[in-house]
C-alpha cells in the first residue's frame, strides 16, 4: 500500500500546492477518524501489530514511541486517525492564546530533492479555547498519547513586549491544566515563524519565563521545543534553566533556518522565508542529542526531531540518545507506511539499544 503512495498518489499530489494538499489530508483524515469501519480500514493497512513496543516515559505509556509532531494538526482534529497510521501520540499545536490566521502564503513550499518543506506557516490555529472545546468532546484512543504545543501568539497582542509574550503563553498553559487537556505540555520557545523572532531562546527571557509558568500548579511533564541554530554554549545555558524551573525535558528539535545546509540550495526560491524541516534538520538536532545526553545523562527526557526519514534515520536519533521520537517529512515524502516500517524495525533493535 505504501508503494502506491509513492509510486501514484505521490507524484500526482506533489503536483497541487502543499498548502492545498494538507487541507483536504486533514479533512479525510478527521472524517475517517469518526467511524470505526474507516479506522479499522486505515488501522489494517497502516497500523503497527507486531511486539509490543510500548514505552513509558515520565509516567506516560505510548503505545508506539512514535509521535507526529507540532504543526501538521495545529487543531487536533486527526487524535482517532492517527493511532490507526501506527504513531504513539501526536503533539498538537503550536496552539496560542488567540486565533492566529497566519502569515500570507505559500506558508509551505516543497523541496522535493532536498527532502525539505519550507514552513513559513506563523502559527495558523484556531486558539487556545476552540481547541479545548474540541478535545473536550473528542474520545481518546487508549495508549495514543496526546501532547500540546504552546506558542505566544503571532501578533501584536502578544509581542509589544516580553510580560505580553510570558502572560500570553501562561493563559493558555493555565487553560489548558484547568481543563485538562494534554498529557504533556510543550512550550515552544523556538518558532522560526514568530512576529518578532525566537525572543525566548534568549536565556534571560526564558529564565523570566519559566518561573511563571511554573507558579501554575501542574503535575504533567513540562518539556521545551529547542531551537537548532544555536551554539552550543546558548543551548546549554538554557538547558540550566531548564533544569533549574524543574523543566522535565526537551524536543530536539525546531526547523532549521540556515539554507547554506540544503544539499540543493539553487533549488530554494531566491527570497524565501520560513524555516526548513526534514534533510536538512537530521545532522543538527542528532549532535545537540548526543551533546545533551553526554551532558546531562538521563537528568532530561529527550524527543529526538527531525529529518526522519527512513527506519535507519530513526534508529540514529536512538542511538544519539533519544527517548522518544517525533516526525512529519517524512510521512510526508515517503508516505504514512513510514511509521509502521519503524515499528518494526524499533521492534527488531530493540534490546540492543539503550532505550
Ligand atoms: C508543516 C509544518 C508545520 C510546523 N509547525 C510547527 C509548529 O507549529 N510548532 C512547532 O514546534 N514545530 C512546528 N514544525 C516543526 C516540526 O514540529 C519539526 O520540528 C520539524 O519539521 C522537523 O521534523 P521533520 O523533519 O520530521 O519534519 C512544523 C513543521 C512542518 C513541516
């Protein structure tokens, strides 16, 4: 079934604009999760049914360590499609305080020889309250673990100044712990896309956040999506706050802003703007999970993100030191049996590595 995503259904939606293809994915893939017939459907095809590779980490079990992560379902409208395409959790979000419409498109430009997706998508959600009204009367799928991003909103409201920025994502952490929505809460200091920039990768602006994040009573696991066009001295100082605001790990990590690191750079349109997921993301966030690791041993959970591609791609995040892993290129390149090939392959290592 996968070579007839890559070999038809591929070529022929790589024809249509990203931004139009994920809007009707993300239709089917909400409608088909409301019928029993349509996932068992999907659930037979794409979903995982070899050993047991459920895993635990900071007292949550997921069913697969795979998770979709931020941004493909900014709105959790795919939480019953999802468990059924072999993934044991998905993070919604980056969701904000206010609806965001984002920034003028193309917010996603492919780069096919690249394995690459410019995202220039500035947070397109719904908001904060829409989507706890949804999740409120969604059903969950036992073991499909649901993560939520926060991000400050992408407009003047929550960027005149840091205290607009720090109160804008506590509302929206507040909100979300008092209707417990959420497994796990991420807080997105790292978006590319963001009105005036990653300001919170800044360690004085996180040493100012965390704190009041922290003075909302939470019991679930805290983790910081991190930036990867840091040096590593930045990156470990904030990894000091982190540990220091009792933060209970990190996704490693965002997009990649540097286009000197695309294997095709002349392919990219000449002014672009966003960030770039998949290829060139997997070198970058593998040395800051190693680097983390060695210096922290198991102090941080780690969620290894980034330019999964293949079962041997994700077996290196592994290896570099990763808990639990994240992905959306390459569902998006090289088809949804992706997740299921990693299963198993997860499945087959298992016991050689040190997860
Ligand atoms: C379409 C798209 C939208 C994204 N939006 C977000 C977002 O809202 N919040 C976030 O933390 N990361 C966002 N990202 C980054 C991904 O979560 C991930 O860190 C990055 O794409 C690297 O993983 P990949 O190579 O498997 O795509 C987005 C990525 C893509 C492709």
């Amino acid at each position: 079934m996968n070579t007839f995503y890559l070999r038809i259904l591929k070529p022929l939606l790589f024809n249509f604009k990203p931004d139009t293809i994920h809007a009707i994915f993300t239709a089917i893939g909400e409608l088909a999760g409301r019928f029993s017939g349509t996932r068992w459907i999907f659930g037979m095809i794409y979903g995982y049914n070899g050993p047991d590779i459920s895993k635990t980490v900071d007292g949550i079990t997921y069913r697969t360590p795979i998770i979709l992560s931020a941004g493909f379902d900014p709105d959790g409208r795919l939480t019953r499609i999802l468990p059924e395409l072999g993934f044991g959790g998905e993070e919604i979000g980056s969701i904000t305080a206010n609806t965001c419409s984002g920034n003028p498109h193309p917010q996603l430009t492919r780069l096919v020889r690249n394995k690459s997706i410019i995202v220039y998508k500035g947070l397109r959600n719904k908001g904060v309250d829409a989507l706890i009204k949804k999740l409120s009367h969604t059903p969950r799928t036992r073991g499909f673990v649901l993560g939520v991003s926060i991000a400050r909103t992408n407009d003047l409201s929550a960027s005149a100044d840091v205290n607009s920025g720090i109160k804008d994502y506590v509302d929206s952490f507040r909100k979300l712990v008092d209707s417990d929505i959420g497994d796990y809460y991420t807080i997105n200091i790292s978006c590319p896309n963001s009105y005036t920039g990653e300001t919170f990768i800044e360690p004085k602006l996180l040493a100012q956040l965390l704190p009041r994040l922290r003075e909302v009573p939470c019991k679930k696991p805290i983790y910081l999506k991190m930036s990867i066009n840091i040096p590593w001295s930045q990156f470990s100082e904030l990894l000091e706050i982190a540990d220091k605001n009792k933060i209970h790990g990190v996704i490693i990590g965002n997009l990649n802003k540097n286009y000197a690191d695309l294997k095709y750079p002349e392919d990219a349109p000449a002014k672009y703007r966003g960030g770039l997921s998949g290829k060139p993301t997997f070198e970058l966030s593998n040395e800051l999970i190693r680097k983390t690791r060695e210096k922290y041993g198991t102090r941080f959970t780690i969620i290894g993100t980034g330019g999964i591609l293949s079962p041997d791609e994700a077996m290196e995040k592994f290896k570099a030191g990763a808990d639990l892993i994240q992905l959306i290129s390459g569902m998006i390149f090289e088809g949804p049996g992706l997740i299921k090939k990693i299963g198993i392959r997860y499945a087959q290592t298992r016991g050689k590595m040190h997860t």
